[in-house]
C-alpha cells in the first residue's frame, strides 16, 4: 500500500476533484475513480522516490511532533529552509515524513 500523503497537493486535488465530475455526469463509476486514486498514489510515491535528487536542509524551533503508524509529524516555528540556489523562510511549518523502505510499501 502506498502513502496517499500527495493526494492533498495541487494535482492530487485537481485530479479528486475531476474524478468526481466524472462520476457526477456517470462517465465512470465510483469504483473505477478509486482504482485510478490508487493508482496516483503507486505512481507519485515511485517518481517520487526514482526521480528526485534534490538535497534542501532546513531549521527551525520545534514546537510539537508526532510519531504514529510510521508517520511523523513535525511543527516548526520560525523555519528556514535552504537549497543549493535558495533560502526560503517562514513563520510556521507542519512537515511530515514517512518511511518509504517500510514493508507496507512495497507493492511491485
């Protein structure tokens, strides 16, 4: 099974939100639009995890954290984010990382 953390992005929304006008105007059926949401998730984790390399560093004061079903969840006040060519930085910040070698995520 694959995280569906992307599905909360600007695509993933778009894409939810076609899928239900698509089965509002019975183009498909529920059970179809869940196939292709499941299907978003294999294919955004797997390009995710191949294709990005990307280093970014960041700080900040860590206000609260969480760790539950292999998820963690960070609150940052006063964050800084930092590539190679940018330095971003922001009042608050909710990061979340999830471990992508755990045996969940295995589906090939």
């Amino acid at each position: 099974m694959s995280y569906q953390l992307y599905r909360n992005t600007t695509l993933g929304n778009c894409l939810q939100e076609t899928l239900d006008e698509l089965i509002q105007s019975q183009q498909i059926s529920p059970q179809l639009a869940i196939r292709v949401l499941l299907e978003f998730d294999k294919a955004i984790n797997h390009a995710l995890s191949q294709r990005v390399r990307n280093r970014v560093t960041f700080k900040g004061d860590l206000n609260t954290y969480r760790f539950c079903d292999n998820v963690w969840t960070f609150l940052v006040k006063n964050g800084e984010f930092n590539d190679c060519l940018t330095k971003i930085k922001v009042d608050k910040v909710k990061i979340v990382a999830c471990d992508g070698r755990s045996g969940a995520q295995k589906d090939d």
